[in-house]
C-alpha cells in the first residue's frame, strides 16, 4: 500500500513538473522572449525616423509601439510613455533615444518593463536633469541654438548635417531638419525622480561617432548603469543608418542574452 502511495506521489510530482516545463506562462520555466517593444524617440525628432528597424523587428515577430512623446517636458513625455505602457499585453522591452533615455529612466520603473535599452542616450541618476549631464563635461555639443522666446530649443541648420543627421544624405539631412521638433528648456531642466536602470537589466548602444551626446559623458553613464555596451559605426541618428544592429541588440534585451 504504500509503495503504491510513493508511486502515485512521484507520478503526481512528474505531472507538475511537466505541466510547468510545458506552459509558457507559468512559473520561472518561462522562456519564451519577450514580444513587446516600445520606443521613445529623443529630442528635434518624431518617432517615424525609426521605420527601418520597426520593419526589421516586426518581421521578426515583435510588436513595436512607436511613442510620439511631444517632448515638452519630463512628465509630458513620461505621460505618453506611461500610456503606450499600459496598453501592452505581456512584459516589454522599453528603448529610448538621446533624450528618450531621460524619459525611459523615469518610466521604465513600471512593472511590465523588463528591460531597458539605451540608444545614443542620456541615463540620468536621481535628482539629475539632462541639463546637468551636459554641463558635466568641457566639450559641448555643436549647433544648439539658444532657446527662444517660448522657451524652445532647436538645432542650427549650419551644422545640423554633420552632427544630428551625420551619415544620411544632404537630401535627408534637410528634411530632418525642416522637420525638427525642438525640445524645451524645461525638459532640458526637469530632474528625474526614480531611476528604472538600478533594478532592471540595461543594454546600451555607443555610437562610434556620436556628435551631439558626449562620448566620454556616454562611457560614464553607461558604466555606472552597468549596461551591457554594443558599439556601432555611425553617428548619433545610427537608428537611420544602422537599424539591422539597433534591432539586434534590441532583440537582445527582448531575448535576455
């Protein structure tokens, strides 16, 4: 009798385990990659610039969320954030660009993030602005216009093409510009509250030639977030440029590796 008590208790055992090993939504078997991704463009750009690596991405099953944050302040564009968030089914990997990076930081402390990717960007620490990442360093970034009469703050058009748009075509290059969208003295001053990198895996992309964030600024940042570093030849808009290697470290987070 109670040999066939044991027998009945390892078959019972053998039918957990299998049931878990089995479903892809229960326990710590989960292996599955994560298909959600959402990504916040930076500043003097909307979100269509990330065409090329939306279409690699969602051939290669994922579902991308493009979000238009107005880039008019920190909350503003953590708002947006935060609502593309909300509509995802599942964990998400959540990519940010230059100031995008400023956004993540402060909205990628939601429970479905799960990761984090940083494109050419600013990784804020609590209680720092992404104004005062800029001043930490003595080389400041060329063609930044002085902010207007409403507090706007775009690119000169002088050199906009070798910093911004470095790597496109001329043709390209000005109609990024015609169609910049600045980005305001608050969002450069807003300070970030909670710091989403301390507690969730961090990928990071380095440009090779990056124009308008700090190189030095970008190792440092990086190093204390404790990305896991990719470098890719190009400059700061190496999304245009490079989208098979973006895509590829963003599959990256998305699959854990």
């Amino acid at each position: 009798m109670k040999a066939n008590l044991s027998i009945k208790s390892i078959a019972a055992v053998a039918v957990a385990i299998l049931s878990i090993v089995c479903n892809p939504f229960t326990g710590k078997a989960q292996t599955s990659k994560i298909k959600n991704i959402v990504i916040v463009h930076g500043a003097f750009a909307d979100a269509s610039g990330w065409e090329p690596v939306y279409k690699i991405l969602v051939k290669d099953g994922y579902n991308i969320t493009l979000v238009q944050n107005p880039t008019s302040s920190l909350a503003d564009d953590v708002t947006a954030t935060t609502n593309a968030l909300e509509r995802q089914k599942g964990p998400v990997v959540l990519v940010g660009h230059s100031w995008g990076g400023t956004v993540i930081t402060q909205a990628g402390s939601a429970d479905n993030v799960k990761s984090l990717v940083y494109v050419a960007a600013f990784i804020p620490d609590e209680g720092e602005s992404t104004l005062d990442l800029v001043q930490r360093v003595k080389d400041q970034p060329k063609g930044i216009l002085p902010p207007d009469a409403k507090g706007n703050v775009y690119l000169a058009k002088e050199t906009f093409w070798e910093t911004f748009a470095k790597g496109e075509t001329k043709e390209k290059a000005d109609f990024m510009y015609d169609s910049q969208i600045p980005l305001t003295v608050k969002a450069f001053t807003d300070k970030v509250t909670i710091t989403a990198w301390k507690n969730k895996p961090v990928y990071a992309i380095k440009p090779s030639n990056d124009e308008v964030v700090n190189m030095g600024l970008e190792d440092t940042m990086f190093a204390r977030s404790k990305a896991k570093v990719t470098h890719i030849t190009g400059g700061h808009t190496l999304y245009l440029t490079q989208p098979k290697a973006v895509a590829a470290v963003i599959e990256a987070a998305a699959e854990g590796k």
